[in-house]
C-alpha cells in the first residue's frame, strides 16, 4: 500500500467549457459549429454542468477528495466586450462557496484554452496590447469570489495552447506558423504574470501557479546522437521554456531573445504538472518526427500506456524549479475503466518514488471527474471517473471511483 503524507490534497479537475455547455460566446464554440470536431460534436450540452453544479458537487463528495480543479469561463463572464454578466459571475462564486462549506477546496483556472470569440477577433493572445482586457475580467473574478480560492492556475497548459492553436493549427486559430507560435507563449507568460499581481495585491497568502504539459522525450534510436539531440531540445522547448523564462525574468530561446523581463520572474509559489504520456524523437529533415513509443500498449488517444513516466518528469522539474509540485492532471481515456485504476496506481507509484527522492509534492488531480467534451475528440474520449450518460445526464461511477475513494481513505489514515 503506498502511503502519502498527511494533508496531501487528492482532487479531480475539470474546465469549464467541457463541461458546462452552451459557452455561445466562445471561441471554441464557433469553430466547432463549423464541424471541425470529430463526428461533427459540439460542446452545446457538454456535461450539462451549467445547470447541474449541485449533481457535480455531490459526484466530487462521493470520491471523498479534498480538492476540486474546475476553470471559469470568460466567454459567459463578458459574453461582449465591456459586458460583463454579473449572474455567472454570481453563481460561480456560490459554486465556490459550496464547494469550501463540504470543505473541499476550490482549486481554480483563469483560463483553459478558451477565449471569447470578441477577444479572439481583436487577436486573442497574439496581440499584446488585449493583456488589459484579461486583467480587468481577473480584477472581476478575484472581487467576487476570490475569497474563497487559495489555489489559482492562471493559465492551463500554456504550451499546448501555443502548439495545437499556432503551430500544428489543429486547434482555434488553426494558426501553422513556428515563429507566431513562439510569439503567443512568450504573451502568455505576461498574462500568468499578470494575473499573479490582480490576485496578490488582493490576497497576499494566495498560491498562485500555471499548470503546464510535461512529457519525457526519449530518442527514438538509443544511441542515435540526432535523435538524442532532438529530444534534448523538445524536451528544453516544450517542458521548460515557459517555466525557464518566469524563473529568470528574461524571455528565454525560442520563446525570445534572451531579453530580461524583471516583471515576470519569481511569480510562481507552485508548479502544476499535467501528465500523461512520454514522446519519442526523431531526427530527420527538414523537420524532426515525433511519435508516440510502442513498447507498451496505447491508450484510446493514442498515447502509449505510460504512467511511471510522471516519476521523472517530476523529478527533473522538481531539481530544476525547487518548487512545490501538484500534479494539477493526470488521468487516461478509457471506455470500458479497465486499465484506468492500474494506470493510476501505477502514476502514484511513480508520484511516490519521486517524493522519496526529493522531490516537494503536495496534491494530486485526477482528470477527469466525468467523461466530458475532449476538444478536438469531442465525445469519444472517456477520461471520467464518472460515466456521463449523454441522453439523462447522469453521472454513472465507474468501478474505478470506489477504488480512489478506497485508496484514498486508506493513504490518509
Ligand atoms: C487538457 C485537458 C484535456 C486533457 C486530456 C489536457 O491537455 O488540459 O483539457 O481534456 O489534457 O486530453
């Protein structure tokens, strides 16, 4: 039986466009209307989460967590520009509210991916100037329901925002370009800095992270020094670029120059890793190749079944950063829930490892509470606990609940 310390934080996550439905203001929702999503899905019942909060609440009370990760949506928020729609803003902050009377903590994401669709027609994160726009809705979300968050995520998963949105464009903007992808992940380290002094100047013992995509790459040929190479890289691009740059204060390569940015540096009080899987590299021309590895089996996203992974990737960031890691998401798709629980197991026993060799970790997420809109997937990729029957939309614990629950009551005894 593995054993975690006393106060360690379980929790489950989720983000608000996946869930809620009907975020007609959105980016995401427009585009997917245009049938870019697989089947032809849209997010307009999603989870039907908007009008059942107290059913979620009930399934997170269920699995005996201490922590929920939910996002707020900007798009109901300020559905126009300058109108902002104190309603929402109300019903989140008593949602928040609810969840911190069943003592279970409101961990909370500024923003998952999604944008307004007027925000995104100014130019979204790509125009540096709209920055005034997103710390007026955070100024928003702190004076109403800011009392009851410790936990902030600013910005979810920054690099693969700039990836699937501006490089392989598969995502809103549907952007291919190297250069305007580097551009929107260097903006987005001033907008995690500046919702960090909005929520500081209000709160001054808040936490306030990023949770950011973390994969092992690996050489797809071992002793291959261009596959080595490429993987280096990757993994110094894509894990630590971001992270690098807000530990240093200067805008680190490829993101920038190197030019020093005092503004933005030591704003982290805690690191959130999302993992999932580990990536193969390979060095060919004009563009290296990655793939995901084949030596255990893959998931139904077609990532190789991988959860030890989680040890290293904690690990090295912990040595990097020195500090606190909670693993914000970590989780797999998986219809039928008959390899979810060994695929949790098997990353708290790497989660574990990793904190017997140093590393400062203190809560771990579960994505996700419920099978949900899985963006470009749409409903075909199963990552809940729960079942979310689409037709009543009731949430339907999968043998893999009890298993969490039991595990969990059992670490902190
Ligand atoms: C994202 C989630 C997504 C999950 C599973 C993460 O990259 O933050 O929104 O559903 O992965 O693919």
């Amino acid at each position: 039986m593995l054993s975690f310390p006393d106060g360690f934080i379980w929790g489950v996550a989720t983000a608000g466009h996946q869930i809620e439905g009907s975020n007609v203001f959105s980016d995401w929702y427009k585009w997917e209307h245009q049938g870019k999503v697989k089947n032809g899905d849209t997010s307009d019942i999603a989870c039907g989460s908007w009008e059942n909060l107290d059913r979620d609440l009930e399934a997170v009370k269920a699995l005996g967590v201490k922590a929920y990760r939910f996002s707020v949506e900007w798009a109901r928020i300020e559905p126009k520009i300058n109108r902002f729609d104190d309603s929402v803003l109300e019903r989140y902050r008593d949602f928040s509210k609810a969840l911190t009377e069943n003592r279970i903590q409101p961990i909370l994401t500024l923003n998952h991916f999604v944008l307004p669709q007027w925000f995104s027609e100014m130019g979204g994160w790509e125009n540096k100037e709209n920055l005034r726009y997103f710390r007026r809705f955070v100024s928003r979300i702190v004076e109403s329901m800011g009392e009851f968050i410790h936990y902030w995520v600013t910005v979810n998963e920054p690099n693969v925002y700039a990836v699937m949105g501006y490089l392989t464009g598969e995502w809103p903007p549907e952007v291919k370009d190297m250069g305007r992808a580097m551009k929107v992940l260097a903006n987005l380290l001033y907008v995690h800095s500046e919702a960090y002094d909005v929520i500081r100047e209000s709160n001054p013992t808040a936490m306030i992270g990023v949770a950011v995509n973390m994969m092992p790459f690996f050489p797809l040929r071992k002793f291959h020094p261009g596959d080595r190479l490429v993987a280096n890289y990757l993994d110094r691009v894509y894990n630590y670029s971001y992270l690098d740059s807000l530990m240093k204060g200067s805008i680190v390569k490829p993101l920038g120059e190197g030019e020093a940015v005092p503004e933005i540096e030591s704003k982290l009080d805690f690191l959130g890793i999302n993992y999932y899987t580990r990536i193969f590299a390979k060095y060919s021309k004009p563009l290296p190749e990655i793939a995901a590895g084949n030596e255990f089996e893959k998931t139904e996203m077609g990532y190789e079944f991988f959860p030890q992974g989680i040890e290293e990737v904690v690990l090295k960031a912990y040595k990097r950063y020195r500090l606190p890691i909670m693993i914000t998401e970590n989780g797999i798709a998986d219809k039928s829930d008959a390899r979810r629980w060994e695929y949790i197991e098997k990353a708290l026993s790497g989660l574990r490892n990793a904190m017997d060799k140093g590393a400062r970790v203190f809560g771990y997420l579960y994505w996700s509470l419920m099978d949900n809109f899985e963006w470009k997937e749409g409903y075909s990729m199963k990552f809940g606990l729960y079942e979310t029957v689409q037709e009543s939309l009731e949430l339907r614990p999968r043998e893999s609940v009890a298993k969490f629950r039991d595990f969990i009551r059992d670490s902190l005894k």
